[in-house]
C-alpha cells in the first residue's frame, strides 16, 4: 500500500466520498476524514443515504475536496465498509483531536440530538 495517498487524503480538512445509487448514479459527499492506520475513517449520520448506499455497494471514489465537495485533487477506488461501535467511537475521538473545537462540538450536537447510536464510522480502504 502507498502510504503516501494515505496520508495525503487523511491530512486533508475534507474528504470527497463517491458512492453509487441502485442505478449506478454517483453521488458525491464532501466528509470529515481522520486517518486509521492502513485506511481511512469517516463519520456519519447512521440512517444517512450514503450508509444505505454503502451497505447495498461498497466500492467508492475518494479524494480531496474543498468545504462544499468541490475536488482539489485526484478520485481513486476506493471500499467503504460501516464499522462496529468500538471503532465508531474511535473516530469520534480522532475527529475531535484533529477538528479541535469545532469537530468537538459537532460530536456534542450529534450526541445530544442521536443519541451514541445515530452515527456510525465508515472504513475506507485504498487496493494495493
């Protein structure tokens, strides 16, 4: 694996996630990205489109976005795959340390209004 790409993508302020619709449709979302040793965390609404989409089709593009999902950079398949709790709340924490303030609050909101339930992580890992 190119840890370069890796780190690359996993410095960046935002992700770019593309999944795919029953019709094949992309769809791109603009993501908070934390790096997780050889893949890439993501954290999201649990009942999000996006989740539906990856449940149903894990093969994905990634890269790097601006704030309103504009690319800066090249998109590589990638497979996304939902994660247990466990590493669900291993992302919060890595978000929190990387967004400082702002990623912390945005946790508190989420935990207040969903509950620890209503997110989830998103592993994403890069082929070989």
């Amino acid at each position: 694996m190119d840890d370069t790409r890796l780190d690359r993508l996993g410095s960046g302020k935002y992700l770019l996630v593309t999944s795919y619709r029953k019709n094949g449709t992309p769809v791109a979302t603009p993501v908070w990205v934390v790096r997780d040793g050889a893949a890439l965390g993501v954290w999201t609404v649990a009942d999000s489109w996006k989740v539906k989409r990856i449940r149903r089709r894990p093969d994905v593009l990634v890269g790097p976005c601006d704030v309103r999902g504009n690319p800066t950079g090249d998109q590589l398949p990638a497979t996304a795959e939902i994660t247990d709790a466990a590493t669900t709340a291993r992302y919060r924490k890595l978000i929190a340390r990387k967004y400082g303030v702002l990623g912390r609050l945005t946790l508190l909101g989420s935990r207040l209004r969903r509950g620890a339930d209503g997110t989830v992580g998103i592993r994403v890992t890069l082929p070989e």
